[in-house]
C-alpha cells in the first residue's frame, strides 16, 4: 500500500473542501461512504443491495451543507469508532463521559499501550481494505484528529505527506462549537445538557494546534505543506499546484481540470453564518493569541 496524504487541521478549518476538491484526481484513492459506514462489510456490498442503501444517504453532513453522495470522500473517523473502543465519537454517542471519551480518542490520553496498539492496527487493516477497492493509489485521507498522530504515522508510514489547513481562529471557534452540539443532538444516546462545548472547545484548539506545530516543526519540506484556508478560497488553483509542487504530489496535469470542473460546480455554495458577539470575540483572542498571532489572523470584520 502506497504511503497515504494526509490532510490535518482542526474541525471547520477548511479540511473537508480541500479533501472534497483533492479527491478529484484520478491520482488519489479515498475512503468512499460505504466503507465509512460498514466498515466490516463494505466489500461485500454489490450489486441491487448497494443500489437500495445508496439511494438511503443523507443529503448532507447535518454539520453544514457539503451533499454527501456515493462518491463524497468521507473521513475515517467513524469507521474507526464502529471498529474500535477509541474514537471521540463515542463521547458524541455516550456523552455522560464526554470528555473521558474525547481525550482517548484524539489524545490517547489514559489509554493503554495494548489500547493503542489495537487502534493503531485497526486503522492499518481498514485502509488496507479501502486500498485493495483502488489499487496502486495513494489514499487521500483527512481526519482532524490525525493532526495530533504525526509521529506514530510517520512511523507506519515514512513517506507518509501532510497537508495542514487553517483558518481565521475567530471563525473556527463558533463553527466548531456549533458543529460538537449539532453532532450531540443527533448522536447522543444520554443526556448532554451538562457538556460545557464553550469551554471544552476553548481548550481544544490550542492543545491540539500546538501538538500540530510541534510534530511537523523538523518535518522536510517535501512532506508538509501549510494551506491558509482564506488563500485556497480566493486563488484555489494556484494554491492547489503549490502544493503539488511542494510535495510532488502526482497527476497534477489530469487533475488540474478536474479541480476546475469540481470548483465551477460548487459556485453557489452556501457557507452557514455565524455571529461574532464581542464577547465571543474577546474570549477566543484571550485563549488562542499565540495561534493567532502565529498567523496574523484578525476578527472578521
């Protein structure tokens, strides 16, 4: 199995519009909706019976308006929540231990070394199966939890490359807020009226952004590339052919016109708003100013 591209960053920093534009190529396999969904069973699903269930996909990702469809590239987080007792999704499912749940499954912590060693071979086994359905690819994979896994996936994987994406830290905290309580109401088995996400998001981004910069700090340039998401929005193309520049990525040639083509379609698409109360906006400059400072992000206007 050919080294995978893995795109990090933090939730509603950009990663799925880069990993839904990526995708395009013909240079790149991807974890489509079926094996995100069954997981165990995915290969097995032909014929009249795949028919019948694709035609039941939602329409969307709840979270925003990004249409999911057979082939909409999907992240490998659920899979790895149906297959393994570590993923933050089982916090969202069981949310009594939130944060117990959410800590073991992006940070590992009070995991076991038995604990990670399983998670680490489930992981290898699923995209093992997702690569014998495209082979000869390299896997197109984006989690922002793997932004925290660099070390151990470089290990699995030395020729393993890195795209990180990210945006405005004033815009990513209420969207992310927003993206945890809308996953809780439609997830959650018990109560959450408990789970301060404020807070909780608050101490998230900065832990898990300061991991990001810390494990790709001596990473050579040829496997990490950094992507402002506000560049990628208004100059998609060329920040699209830097990158495979930088990290010589194939098939740019094929590509290139299947990016516009991806592009042109999603023209009219509709971003969800979110108000920026100045206490919000106080909060997040108080808590995140390293980041934000790192960057030279401003409060959107």
């Amino acid at each position: 199995m050919p080294a995978p591209v893995f795109i990090v960053g933090h939730w509603r920093s950009g990663t799925t519009h880069l990993y839904n534009v990526l995708s395009r190529s013909p240079a790149f396999g991807w974890v489509p909706p079926f094996a995100a969904g069954l997981p165990w069973d995915f290969m097995g699903v032909v014929g009249p019976i795949r028919t019948v269930l694709e035609s039941h996909l939602p329409s969307d990702r709840m979270i925003d308006n990004i249409p999911v469809t057979p082939d909409s590239p999907q992240e490998d987080e659920l899979p790895l929540a149906l297959m393994s007792t570590v993923s933050y999704y089982h916090g969202l499912f069981f949310p009594s231990r939130f944060e117990h749940h959410f800590n073991r499954g992006i940070f590992f912590e009070g995991c076991t070394p038995e604990e990670i060693a399983d998670w680490r071979d489930t992981f290898s086994y699923f995209l093992r199966k997702v690569a014998l359905v495209q082979p000869g690819l390299p896997l197109l994979l984006k989690n922002p939890v793997h932004s925290v896994r660099i070390p151990m996936l470089r290990r699995m994987w030395p020729d393993a490359r890195f795209i990180h994406i990210h945006r405005n830290p004033y815009v990513v905290y209420p969207s992310t807020r927003r993206t945890f309580g809308t996953l809780l109401d439609s997830f959650a088995l018990q109560d959450h009226g408990h789970v301060d996400l404020d807070r909780f998001v608050l101490d998230l981004y900065p832990r898990l952004m300061n991991r990001l910069m810390e494990d790709t700090r001596d990473l050579p340039p040829s496997h990490y590339a950094e992507i402002r998401f506000e560049d990628f929005e208004r100059e998609p193309m060329a920040e699209l052919e830097r990158v495979h520049r930088d990290l010589d990525l194939p098939g740019w040639p094929e590509a290139e016109p299947r990016f516009r083509a991806y592009l042109d379609s999603i023209q009219g698409y509709q971003k969800n708003s979110h108000r920026y109360p100045p206490e919000d906006v106080a909060r997040v400059g108080r808590h995140w100013e390293p980041l934000i400072r790192r960057w030279g992000y401003a409060p959107p206007a």
